[in-house]
C-alpha cells in the first residue's frame, strides 16, 4: 500500500480539527465522533487544548483509505502557533486547506497561503460548515480566486462540468480536452501536485457532509514518488514522553531507517515509534514516506535533513516581540536556563537567550495566548511560576542600495579575504546567498564554506544590532593562502565583510506590521479610522452595512497590539478585530528608534565592522572605512559585473519618461545641471576623487496626484462626482502651496490606460503637471526621477504607497504620506496667513483688496 502525508490548515474556528475527527470516523480509526467543544477530541487530547478548546501541538493519527496508508497531521490554527504549523509543511505530500464558509478567506488563511506556495505544498479546498446560515459555497470560490492566484476547479460538481473547468488550467489540457472530451487520473493528478490546479470541495464536518468525496479524491490523486535504495529524512519536531524522553520525529524520505542505525554523527536509534493520537506502536522499521518518532537522538534538531537530496529551508514565520521572563524569587537563572532549553529544542522558534551585562533570560513569543499556555507548561514540567514582562518590539534592518563589503582577517600565521556585493531584495524575501566567483580565483570547496558561513549567523544590522533580513548576499570573489588559511579564518572575513558592507551602505530600520480585520459597528467607525490614522496605519473598507462595517488594512505591531481591549471597551463589545503579522515595513520614528535603543556598532565586538591585516609580523585593526584602501584583490565585481549590475537596476526603471524632457524642467528652472561623478556600490579610494565643499540643494517635490486625491477627505468626496473638478482643485491648492514654499514642485497623473497617450509635461502658473505615457504608471515615473535627480536635488515624494515609499527611500528621497502631505499644506497656508496678518498696519483692519488677495490664493 501506498503512504501519504496529509496535513489539515485553516484560521482557527474553522473547523479543522472536527474535519480530523470526521477523517478518522470515516476510515474506521475511531468508533465515535469527538467534538472540541465537549473537550474529547481524538488529536486534542493535552489539557491546555481541550480546555480552551483550540490544537496548540501538531499531531498524527495513522489510518487506512482504500489502498492507501494516511498519516493525518493536525495542526495549530490560532496564529500564535503559526510556528508549529509551518514546521508541518516541509512534510507534507499535500495539505487540507480549510476555509469557513460563513466566514471565507480570513486574515492567517492568506498567511498559510503564504506558506503553502513558499514550500510548494499542493493543495486540496474544504470548504466547511455548509450547513450554517450565511455560509455560501460559490462565494468562497469567488473569495479564493480573487485572493490567490491559482485555478480553483470545482470538484463538487458532476465530472463534465468539472473537466470542463479543468480544461482551462492551460493551453495544453484546452488541446487535450477538445481531443478527448476528459482526463484521466494520472493527469488530474499531474496537475494538483505541480500545483496547477486546486481542487475545491464543500460539505460540513460536524455532520459527515462532503468527507467522504475529499478522502476518496486526496487518496487517488495525492502521488509521490522516493528514492527506495539511498536513506534520507527530514526531521520537523522534537517532543517529549510522559517519562521525558527526547522524541525526534522525521519523515523518511528515502529508503529505510532501522532500529540500531546510526545517524547523525555517531547517534543511534534506539526505537522508533508509529504514533496515532497520544498512543504508539514501536517497530523495527520505517520506509519511504512514512511519519516516525524515534527515541536515542540527542544532537538532531528541527529542520535537520539527514541524508542527501533536499536543503534545509529557514522558517519564513517568527515572533515580532521579545519578553523578559521574571523569576519568581530564589528561582536561580542558570539553573533554571538548561530546562527552558528543553522547549526551545521543542519550538525553536522561541528563541530563549541568557542576557549576560543584565542577567536575565530573554525568550521570542507571537502573543498573548502563547504567554499563557507557556506559563501553564513550565508551571506542569519545572514546577516554576513565571511571569512576563510587557516585552519590546523585535525590529529587523535593510539596505537602500547595493554595497560591496569586503572583510579580511589576517593574524600572525592566518590568512582570508572575502569580498560580497549586498543588494536589497523584495518586502519579506528574507535573506538569500548565492556566489559568481570563478573556481579560477577561489576553489569551489572555499566557495561552499564562505555560504555557509553566511547561512550559519544570525548577521546582525549597525543601527539598532536588529537582524538583517530582504537581502541578497552574493559572494563576487576572495582569496586564501596555501599554507596559512584554515576554515575558521574565512568564517572571521565572511562576518566582516558583511558588516563593512553594512557600515557603507544605506541602511533602513524596518518595523513589524500586522495585517487586520476588521467588523465595526457603523456608530464607531469614525473613532476607528481615526486611531488607524494615528497609529500610521491603513484602511480599506470592505463592506457598509447599516450596523457594521468590515475594513481590512495595516498597522505598526508597535501601535496595535494593545489596542484591541480598547476596541472592545469603546464598541462596548460588539467590534471584532483579528490580525496576524503581515511583515516588516518601514520605520515611521525611526530616528527615535535608533536613539532609544542606543545601538554602538563599533562597541560590539563580537560583531566587528573592521578587519584584521597584517604588518611586520602582527596583527593589527582596521576600521570598516580604511578597509577598500587596503584590500589585497581587486574589486572583480567591479571591472566584469558592474556594467551588468548598473544595466540590471537601470532596467527596473521606466523607460518611457524622456531625458530631454524631463531635463528640460529643471534647466528651465534652476539652469543647466552640473553632473558629478559616483563610484559604483560605495567603493572608493580615497585617491580617486576630490570632494567638494558641499552646497545646499534645491528642493524638488514630487506628487502622485491621484494617490493625494483618494487620500484627502475633501478631494475624494469631489471625486466621487467629477474626478475632473476634484483634480483642478487640487492643482489650485498645490499652486498655492508651491507659491509659500518656492521650491520645484512636480504632479503626475497616471494616463497609462490611455491608448496611444504620449503623455505631457505642461507647465501651470508655478508648477509642473506630468500626464504619464500609455504603459507608464506615476509610479514609475516618480521613481525614474527620483533615481535620476536625487544627486542634484533634495527629492521629496508625496505618496501613500508602502512599496514606492521604500523604493524612493532607497534613492535617498524623503517620503511624505498623502495624509501628512494634507497637514503640511493646511499647516504652511494657515502660518503664511498670520504672516500675512502680522505685517498688516494696525492702523486699520484688513482693507478688501488683502482679504480678495488672500482669498484668491486660497481657492
């Protein structure tokens, strides 16, 4: 018989778990249906889950399903177990998605959607609680197509219909089915696991509805083909016996594991158990494809591949905040560190740590329930009654623009040099490390160890000492020394270099965002938005109703993560909010940041920035910024690959704008413009340029017209009914605006859906008006700008989009939201107004002509 790996997923209160108990009624496994809310559940079986009634712990039952064997894995679905449930998915042969059909696509399900496409898991939709009122199948369809991207074949439907739909996952299943009219099994399955298609089912869990078409369809189509001669596994939890023994459950990916084998280094075996719910079976064997835990292993931990064939992949998902744990008193920290050990093997994503200059232990959470179900667990395991501290927000650091960071470690009788070009990488793409060093000017074997010592550091940012993340780290070349080199020296160079890098670059301080939900009772809507404004946060309303309204948006962790008691108290409890951590964003305050945590990079010394050289025979520091000048190779990267990189950044830029034209509105306004030479990635020697007395630049603004007009209450009330009247007056208001500040003020409009457009640049009274070229977003042209005038120009860019707020920080322009954009302007008009007002006679009021004057350019 055939073994799969199935995992059921879904936002909490889904319903996932009572599909399980469904799963293994259906099959036999279990003679009566459990319910969470009358705490029996088959997989629920720890306390703390049966008493509030959610999975807090990933587990397995093993069933049988026609001629297939099923490992059923259930996992967390409240987000603050999120971490748990990620480590399931490098696993599994496919997962159950669940969605509620009363509620549809919630907040954590775009979240394990996310995911799902991150370790290419296919998916099979459930679509539960059909028997509930409001639920709605086809609505949950539409949901799930406009949400993600994939084909969502109904499967609910008869086999015509459904093949039908099947038939439009690509060109050749269109030329298939014209052929024959169907497919078979084997192509249906071809499609699901390459994640070509989604296959949809309905029905309720509670009452045994549409189980039996998902079992019947996960056990035909799920496939998967291992490696039966060479053995190979992936390890994805660590847990504990009722006795405290140390479990290690892995799935064999490839051949066999027997009892007695040794693994790891030098690490035995000593049983392997089959687990179904809280009971198991000990064999003498595991084959390809099936779940085990085996007992003896001490040195194998979470995310550990043995064997060949497969990579060990970082979690995507972390906590955003960090606690400190209050012992009780007399409670000894060092002793007590060792124990909390035990649950950071168990979830290595708590992170525990031992702060030395304050003698306290620190440990990452994702929030308040995870608090109080740990709080339970170290109480029930140690017999310690611990408590928390309010915790502090875990920030992360970036960079603007590319950087070349070299790092070189040369003590008495050792010898390496490492030089790596640091890039920025796409919001939540993490960190990711590739090589175009030639195996001519560093030997392949080098080259894997200089990887690995950038995937093995957590590589910590010189602003704050906040880790690094949403960067590419490419290794462009590096050298050692035949009889001098040793392993441990291009580990010193690769850090290093990565901090020289950070020290000469641009960095950028990134704040956690949350992702939220929103159900508001109309009477308190405006309170809402009002504190997601000030919170700096985002909105957008999904649905009005005459009692509630639905928005859904971001907000900085920082801001919002107290605020739902408040939400509670002022909607006297009948406001809803659900949120889960959207990513990193920019930091609003991040000067204030910066200052309170009061980070000294070149204090660190376990993190240095500079490098070690050699000279008459010692060792001696070099600071970050001496390093280029010192440096024993040349910058390869900058003779061979920068012609290529500049033409590769070049290319993300429109090309549409024209040079002349665009050249021509400044010249016309300042004169002609005096270029200055730069050297690529911040390499420099000192030798090379003279540098200037530094002037003042002029001030150039740059609006993205219609982003102002949807973002002011006033213009956008005006839109709503003549978009053109509401962009005249915005053009009036900016003319105004441009005469108090007299600085060079540009607004762009996109006219990219404007077939055969040309676009124009006209001039206004006292500023310029840019109508974007068909295929030309605003977008795009701030950014071509911004990129081109920012050595000239002190470049301000008034836009609410995130994602061309940080695009435009990078180039080194300021960023100015619609809304403070709005503040700056009424601020400025009202302080010209007293001025106005101040320097009038007091002889008299104000004559007719000064109220006429200052009304004109009000309007």
């Amino acid at each position: 018989m055939a073994n799969i790996v199935i995992g059921n997923l879904a936002h909490v209160d889904a319903g996932k778990t009572t599909l399980s108990e469904a799963m293994l009624y259906h099959a036999g496994k279990i003679r009566q249906l459990g319910r969470v809310d009358h705490q029996d559940a088959y997989l629920d079986y720890d306390s703390q889950e049966r008493n509030r009634g959610i999975t807090i712990f990933s587990k397995q039952a093993i069933f049988s399903w026609k001629d297939t064997v099923v490992t059923l894995l259930d996992t967390p679905g409240h987000v603050d177990f999120s971490t748990e449930m990620e480590r399931v998915l490098q696993v599994l042969d496919a997962a159950v998605l669940v969605i509620s059909g009363t509620e549809g696509v919630q907040t954590h399900t775009r979240t394990i959607w996310q995911l799902l496409l991150r370790y290419q898991v296919p998916v099979f939709i459930f679509i539960n609680k059909m028997d509930m009122p409001g639920s709605s199948y086809e609505k949950c369809l539409i949901s799930l197509e406009k949400e993600f991207q994939g084909h969502f074949v109904d499967f609910m439907s008869d086999a015509a219909k459904r093949d039908e739909d099947i038939s439009l996952t690509s060109d050749a299943m269109l030329e298939k089915y014209l052929e024959t009219g169907t497919f078979t099994d084997d192509e249906i399955s071809q499609l699901i696991m390459t994640r070509q298609m989604f296959p949809c089912f309905a029905g309720s869990a509670l009452k045994l509805q549409g189980v039996e078409a998902l079992l019947n369809a996960v056990s035909l189509f799920t496939k998967r083909d291992y490696n039966e001669d060479v053995f190979s596994a992936r390890v994805f939890k660590i847990s504990r016996d009722e006795q405290g023994q140390r479990l290690t459950h892995m799935k064999i990916t490839g051949g066999i594991l027997k009892v007695k084998d040794i693994l790891g280094q030098d690490e035995k075996a000593d049983q392997i158990r089959l687990y179904s719910g809280n009971r198991f079976e000990a064999i003498q064997q595991a084959s390809a494809g099936m779940i085990c835990a085996v007992k003896g292993l001490k040195n194998i931990y979470a995310g550990d591949v043995i064997g060949q064939g497969h990579e060990m992949m970082r979690p995507l998902l972390s906590s955003c905040m960090d606690y400190r744990i209050l012992l009780p008193e007399g409670c000894d920290p060092h002793q007590f560190l060792p124990l909390l050990m035990q649950l950071s093997e168990e979830d290595p994503q708590l992170h525990v740590t031992y702060d030395d200059r304050a003698q306290e232990i620190r440990i990452q959470l994702m929030g308040a329930i995870q608090i109080e179900v740990l709080k339970k667990q170290i109480a029930d395991r140690f017999g310690v009654q611990v408590e928390f501290d309010h915790g502090k927000i875990l920030y992360k650091e970036t960079i603007a623009q590319p950087v070349l960071g070299v790092g070189h470690y040369e003590p008495l009788r050792h010898y390496a040099e490492v030089h790596l070009l640091l890039e920025p990488g796409k919001p939540g793409s993490g960190l990711q490390f590739a090589s175009v060093c030639k195996e001519d000017d560093l030997a392949k074997h080098w080259q894997n160890l200089i990887i690995t010592h950038l995937q093995e550091k957590t590589h910590l940012g010189v602003l704050t000492g906040s880790p690094i993340t949403d960067m590419k780290i490419t290794l462009v070349n590096g050298r050692f020394h035949l009889k001098h080199t040793e392993g441990g020296d291009f580990r010193q160079a690769t850090y290093r270099a990565v901090r020289q890098g950070l020290k000469m670059a641009k960095s950028i301080l990134l704040e956690p965002y949350f992702t939220y939900k929103a159900q508001i009772p109309t009477n308190a809507l405006s309170r809402f938005i009002y504190h997601i404004d000030e919170m700096h946060g985002s909105y957008v309303i999904d649905q009005s109703q005459e009692e509630i309204t639905t928005l859904h948006g971001e907000a900085p962790v920082s801001k919002m993560q107290d605020y739902y008691q408040e939400m509670i108290a002022y909607t006297k409890g009948t406001g809803k909010l659900q949120y889960t951590l959207g990513g990193y964003r920019p930091c609003e305050n991040q000067e204030e940041v910066i200052k309170m945590i009061g980070y000294d990079s070149e204090s660190d010394l376990e993190n240095p920035t500079g490098s070690i050289f050699c000279s008459h025979g010692a060792g001696y520091n070099v600071p970050y910024d001496e390093v280029y000048d010192k440096m024993h190779l040349e910058t390869v990267w900058q003779k061979e690959e920068t012609a290529k990189a500049t033409d590769r950044m070049v290319r993300t830029i429109s090309k549409e704008a024209s040079d002349d034209d665009l050249t021509a509105i400044f010249e016309r306004t300042y004169g002609p413009i005096e270029r200055k030479t730069i050297h690529q990635f911040g390499y420099r020697k000192k030798a090379d340029v003279t540098v200037p007395i530094q002037q003042q630049k002029a001030e150039c603004l740059l609006i993205d017209g219609y982003n102002v007009i949807y973002a002011w209450p006033e213009l956008s009330e005006i839109a709503r009914v003549n978009l053109d009247v509401a962009r005249a007056r915005l053009i009036d208001i900016l003319s105004n605006y441009q005469g108090y500040k007299q600085c060079l003020l540009i607004l762009v409009f996109d006219a990219y859906k404007v077939k055969d457009n040309p676009g124009t640049i006209e001039k206004y009274h006292n500023i310029y008006i840019v109508y974007t070229k068909e295929a030309q977003t605003a977008d795009m042209f701030i950014e071509r700008t911004t990129h081109q005038m920012a050595k000239d120009f002190r470049i301000a860019v008034v836009t609410s989009d995130a994602l061309e707020q940080l695009i435009v920080t990078g180039q080194g322009a300021r960023r100015i939201s619609s809304r403070e954009f709005q503040t700056e302007v009424s601020f400025v008009t009202k302080e010209k107004l007293k001025d106005f007002l101040a320097r009038q006679e007091k002889s008299h009021d104000f004559p007719l002509e000064a109220i006429n004057q200052y009304q004109h350019h009000k309007d």
